[in-house]
C-alpha cells in the first residue's frame, strides 16, 4: 500500500498576540480606536465575534535541501502544500480538467487519485472530478516533489550596493519558482547560499538563457527598476548563435506574436498577438555558425527565438524552436507548420522522446520518464537531462541606461570565446 496518500495534511501554526488587556492587538499595533469587532455592525449591534489571529507566513526555504552530483545541483524530494486561487480561464471547468490541461508532468490518473484521497481539495474540502470550479475558490495540493537538477554552477555576481544585485545568471536555471521547479531556482538559490534577506527579481529570463538580471533588496526597488527597463529608458544587448548565414547590416523583425500553447510555453508570430521588435547585427561568422548581436526593443515572451525562427534562423540548439522532428523540413520559417501538430509533437518531449536540436550531431540523450515510481509516492520519475538540454546560444550581455548613468556587462560566456569584444558595439536606437 502506498503510504503517502495515508498522511495528514499539513497544518498551520497561528501567531497569537499576547494578552496584555482588552485591546491588546489594538496596543500592538499602535492604533487607538477600538478594535473592529466591538464596533456595531450594519444592523447597529456589535460584532462579538474577534478577528481571527494573524497566520504565520510560511518559511519559502523550508526543505530546501541541496547534493550535488555529476555536474547537477539536486533537491532532495520534499512534502509540499500548494494553494492557488482560481484563475479566470479556470472557472467553469471541472476540477480533473484544470490540471491535465495546466500540468503536464504527471498523468491523469495520478490526479484522478489525489482528488480520490483528498490530496486535492477545493475550499479545505474534499471534492470530485466533475466538480466545477468558480471563481473565489482555492485549490490546495499536497505533494510529494521531485525537481528536475539544474547545472551545478557558480552565480556570479556582476554588482551590489544598497538596493540592488545584478548577477551573471548561468543557463538552465529558472529565475523563480514555477512549473516542477521551485527550490532549484536562481531567487531559492541565492537566499539559501549567498544573501541573507530577501530578494525580488527586476527582469526576468528564460530558464535556458544566460546573463544579467537585476534583483532588489525591496519591492518598492524592484518596482522601479523593472519600470526603468520596461519604460525605455534603458536597452539590453543579448548574443546568440544560430547554424545558417546572415548578411550583414542590420535586420529588423516587427512581427507581433503571441501564446498558443501556455502549458508547453509555446509562443509564435500571430497577427492577433501584442507588437514586438527586435534589431539583429551579425558580429560573427566561422562558416559554420553566425553569431549575432541583438537588442529587443519590446519584452514579448520568447520574443527573440520566435522572431529568429520567424527570419528561419532559429538558435541552433534550442529545445523549443529548434527541433527537426517537432517543425518539418521549414522549421517554422514565416509561419510554416501546423500548430496543431506541432503542439502535439511538442508534448512528447520530454516525455517518450527527447529533444533533438538541429545542431545535434549524434543521437541524444536527455530527460524522459524513465519507467521508474516513486517508492513513497508513486510519481513516475524522469532520467537527467543531458547537458545540451540545459544551455542555450543566448546570452544576456549588456544593460545601459539611455542617460549614460548606469552600465553593466556580463563575461562572454564559452560558446562565444572567438569574438572580438571590441565588435559588439551598437548604438542606441530608438
């Protein structure tokens, strides 16, 4: 019998203020009316009834428990209590329905059995599959998690003063927590290894992409540095390589682009999607691969990768855009492809097939299921991705303000060793 569906659920612990008198939580707090359940209520009596004691805030670090191995930092598999509210293109769905369309890394029946043993419930309640969630409800998952490993590597560290920390993040690390990963992200990482308060990130990278970010002491820091990158008044430079030749000059893509797929994170160029603009220079070519200096002018999800697959030049060894098997023979250029059966392709990666990038030599290893339970809680569990699936050619090189004031670069990473420093200049465009 499996034990896990036999356990309690996790209880919290209330914080009670100390008895110091009637208003003793009024003291605390430093006010001097009354406290708001002895004022009248609509109908012109008092509410007797005392507030409920404010609840502890959960530690985000707990069982955030680090090995590392065979280049992979790892974390240990840990219980976890996951509450969400429900979002808006949730409501009016059956409750089996929301997470075999959200989440793809368990099968239906593992859902279909934590439903059964009240592992998932909705409001504190136990519930069924066709129950239909509406909006105001909470979901709450008990797990058992398993975290894919991420590369063992250094973060560096680019620059620090009173409210900010600007990092030279390394590729295949999530910058937050999301999906299967959680305490293997660059935000868990850093408060567990390296600063000591809490952080907040200012711009946000893909998993798979190298380079700067910027993270705030406070989210009032954090708030403005974010509007600062956002609002124009500062650009970024990234680097990637891709296995086709581009002329030189620059080359500009306007296409906007838009989410088909948010389960899978597949973006592509649609005409009813949000504007997006990205300028490209090449800087290098080795009759091989082309490198290329870029500067995104809007912030669209995946907006390089799609509007490079968009020109047909997809980065050579990304996962998502660059997969033979997924795109056909065009490999999305302008458009080409099917999004129905790219999606369903797309699905399997990771799954029963493995990526195979268009810069892959030899037949890949990589992450799929590896036809092996989790003793303690039957999740079918996966084998280590192999290394190319963890990197991608693109890089996060250089913030500037437009005013000059402020100016970081971050170390070229290896795949980009050949290029003369001295060519990645491109001057601000507007």
């Amino acid at each position: 019998m499996n034990t896990c569906w036999s356990r309690p659920l996790v209880s919290y612990k209330y914080i009670t203020p100390k008895k110091i008198g009637l208003h003793s939580t009024c003291d605390l707090l430093d006010m001097t009316e009354e406290p708001s359940h002895l004022l009248p209520n609509r109908k012109g009596k008092p509410n007797r009834k005392p507030p409920p004691p404010p609840r502890a805030l959960p530690n985000p670090l707990v069982n955030a428990e680090y090995t590392c191995s065979n280049g992979f930092r790892r974390v240990t598999p840990y219980w976890h209590v996951y509450l969400t509210n429900v979002k808006e293109r949730w409501r009016g769905m059956k409750l089996i329905d929301v997470f075999t369309s959200e989440y793809r890394d368990r099968e239906k029946s593992y859902y279909e059995k934590a439903i059964l043993t009240g592992f998932i419930t909705v409001n504190g309640q136990k519930s069924d599959f066709d129950h239909v969630v509406r909006n105001g409800d909470v979901i709450e998952h008990k797990m058992h998690r398993h975290e894919p490993p991420v590369p063992d590597k250094q973060i560096g560290i680019v620059h620090r003063d009173e409210d900010y920390l600007v990092i030279d993040k390394p590729s295949g690390i999530p910058v937050h927590a999301a999906g299967r990963f959680r305490h293997n992200s660059i935000v868990h990482i850093l408060n567990k290894e390296y600063v000591e308060t809490q952080i907040f990130p200012c711009n946000r990278l893909d998993r798979l992409t190298s380079g700067l970010m910027f993270l705030a002491f406070s989210p009032i820091a954090a708030e403005q540095m974010r509007l600062k990158l956002l609002l124009g008044n500062s650009q970024s430079a990234f680097l990637l390589a891709f296995w086709t030749f581009i002329g030189s000059g620059y080359v500009e893509c306007n296409e906007p682009m838009m989410t088909v797929e948010p389960k899978l994170g597949l973006n592509r160029v649609h005409y009813d999607g949000k504007t997006a603009r990205t300028v490209f220079k090449r800087i290098h070519f080795d009759g091989k691969y082309s490198i290329v200096l870029c500067k995104p002018l809007t912030g669209r999800t995946h907006q390089l990768r799609v509007h490079l697959q968009w020109l047909g030049h997809s980065i050579s060894n990304d996962p998502i855009y660059s997969d033979p098997w997924v795109w056909g023979e065009e490999m999305g250029k302008h458009g080409a492809g099917d999004t129905m059966d790219i999606v369903s392709r797309l699905s399997q990666i990771g799954k029963t097939a493995v990526s195979f990038t268009a810069s892959d030599d030899d037949t890949p290893g990589g992450e799929r299921w590896s036809g092996e339970n989790c003793m303690e809680c039957d999740t079918p569990l996966y084998t280590d991705p192999s290394s190319g699936e963890l990197q991608l050619y693109l890089h996060a090189w250089e913030y500037t303000a437009q005013d000059k004031s402020w100016s970081y670069r971050s170390p070229l990473p290896t795949w980009a060793d050949a290029i003369d420093e001295t060519a990645l200049e491109l001057e601000y465009i507007e």
